[in-house]
C-alpha cells in the first residue's frame, strides 16, 4: 500500500515536471547562430545579408569566432555601429576568440571590431524578435497537407512520459 502511493505520487512528480517543460517543447529551445556562418568574424564578410537570413529570437546566442590575435567584439549603440567608432561601447564581449551573447531582449543588437577592422565589414546588426505563439490548431474538418508537427510531438512527450514511470518504477523494485 505504501509502495503504491509512493508510485503514485512519483508518477504525477514526473507529469507535472514534464508539462512544465511544455513551452520549451512547443516554442523550442535557444538557438546557437554563428556569425558569418563558416565564414566567421573576419574581414571582407558580408555581415549584412548573413543577419537578413537568420531568424533572431529573444534567448537565443551568437557565437563569434575569430583570431583574437587581430579581432575583438564590441557592442556598441546605432550610431557607433553606422560610423565605426569603437569608443564608448556598451559591453566588449572579447573573451578569446570564441565568444558567445545571449540575445536577452528583443531589440536590434550592433556588433562591431574596432582596430579599422569595422571598416574593412567587420559589423553586424541582429535584429532580435520575441517567440511568435504557437499557431492555432486546425479545425477537426479541416485536412491535413502531409507532414504535421503536433502528432509526433505529442508522441515523443508521451514515450518520454512513460519511460520515466517505468524507470522510476523498476528503480523501486514495482516490475
């Protein structure tokens, strides 16, 4: 009898741990972008039409990768970035060489090298969006057009909800 209520109170431990990772499942996780792409932070990088392609969410990362023998990142305010002035920036984020931001906000984010280097294209402008909400569900008429997110998502929950009741219960001797 203790052994059952025990499983029972493990088992809608384990539920309700696993439902308040249900946003994380449904919007999906921060996003790693490196900057430039396989190209990196260095020079003669069109930094413009790498940031038009990227989609930017608010939690997301940017990850810099350079020679910090000759580059650096700085943050800096619009008027800094337009003009390549690397005084008064708001936060150098240089660390050595592979240096990652968390985009914490949604606002346009200016990244620039200073040293002549932002001259030379060596900035970025990333703007940065809050998560859409999810869309609505189609009506129960409504046809499905191949492949759907929800029907293998609510599988996956599923088999990972089971597999740790069933962990936890071997773990306590039950099967």
């Amino acid at each position: 009898m203790e052994n059952s209520r025990v499983v029972l109170m493990m088992s809608g431990v384990v539920i309700l741990g696993m439902l308040s990772l249900w946003p994380m499942v449904v919007m999906g996780g921060p996003v790693l972008h490196k900057v430039g792409g396989g190209k990196g932070w260095n020079e003669h990088v069109n930094y413009t039409i790498w940031s038009s392609q990227e989609h930017v969410y608010v939690g997301d990362w940017l990850i810099f990768r350079f020679d910090k023998r000759y580059y650096n990142v700085l943050e800096v305010n619009k008027t800094n970035y337009e003009y390549c002035i690397d005084t008064n920036f708001i936060k150098n984020v240089t660390r050595g060489g592979r240096d990652v931001v968390q985009l914490t906000e949604a606002r346009t984010y200016y990244f620039l090298s200073s040293g002549g280097y932002c001259f030379h294209g060596m900035k970025v402008a990333i703007d940065v969006q809050e998560h859409q909400p999810a869309a609505p569900s189609p009506s129960p008429t409504a046809k499905s057009s191949g492949d759907s997110f929800l029907p293998s998502m609510f599988t996956c929950f599923g088999i990972i909800v089971a597999n740790v009741v069933y962990v936890t219960l071997v773990s306590m001797g039950i099967f």
